[in-house]
C-alpha cells in the first residue's frame, strides 16, 4: 500500500514498518518500532533483541530508516503516483491477531463488533500482564461478551 499523505512522526511514537527494509535483523513489513531521533532524511530506531528466556528486550543497536519511493497506478488512468517518504504508519492500535506474541502493560479491547474467529478474544485478553489494567469496550447496554470456539479443534 502506498504510505500515509501526511505522515506525522515524533520521537517516542510506536509505528510499524510499511514495507520489508531488513529481513536479516527483523526489520520487515508491519514489524513495531520505536522513533528515538528523526532527521531530515533518516529517522533512528533501536533494533531490539530479546533476553534469553525472557519477555524484556535489550537494546541492541540503532538502525537508520531512510525514505523510500511509493509508487501506486491511479485507477482507470495511465498515471502512477511516486512519492518518496518514512516506510512508516501509526501503531497505538493493532487486530488481535498481530497482537499474538506480545506483552503489554495496559489494553483497550474493542469489542463493540463481536469476536469472530477461534481464539481471538483469548489472545486479546492474554497479551495484558494484569487483569486490572484491561479495558473491555462494549456496545451501551451490553453485560456478556460470546467467546467464539471451535470444538473440532480443541483434540
């Protein structure tokens, strides 16, 4: 996808990568990242490593990101739009799924839409390190929340 018009970054913003820059060091496409310095042409990220038999992550060594060229063929046209800019998109929010693998200290959970898959709303509520620090956002009027299941898989 072509990266935001307006892309507004600032030093302690969590994005994700919009794009494969190092698969090598992790550096790939909706991988989320920390800004620690932005300068006219590179933006500075930590790539960060983790602890052995651990969730904590050390600081491993700062990676440049530069802008890269966004090329997108406008519909029904012979034109193709190029724009050069930060492979980055705002991350305060992420699907349940992406959320897999990760370990906050506090969530909101969406669930005015209710849960459709396998696992989903597990997954959601297991990334929280404490029960009290999750939010659960439901319709006005509603007191239950359907944990969707599929027995076949549950051998």
């Amino acid at each position: 996808g072509l990266a935001p018009y307006a892309l507004r970054i600032k030093v302690g913003g969590v994005y994700r990568l919009m794009h494969n820059l190092s698969i090598d060091k992790g550096l790939v496409k909706n991988t989320r990242c920390l800004i620690t310095s932005i300068g006219v042409r590179l933006i500075c990220i930590p790539l960060l490593k983790q602890a052995i038999d651990s969730q904590q992550y050390e600081e491993e060594e700062d990676i440049l990101i530069p802008r890269i060229t966004f090329m997108a063929v406008l519909p029904s046209s012979h034109y193709t739009l190029v724009r050069k800019q930060f492979p980055l998109a705002p991350a305060y929010a992420t699907t349940f799924n992406s959320c897999q693998g990760l370990t906050l200290d506090k969530v909101v959970i969406n669930l005015t839409c209710p849960v459709f898959s396998h696992g989903q709303l597990y997954t959601a509520l297991s990334r929280v390190r404490h029960r009290d620090h999750a939010v659960l956002q439901l319709n006005p009027g509603d007191t239950e929340i359907t944990n969707v299941t599929f027995h076949k898989l549950l051998i």
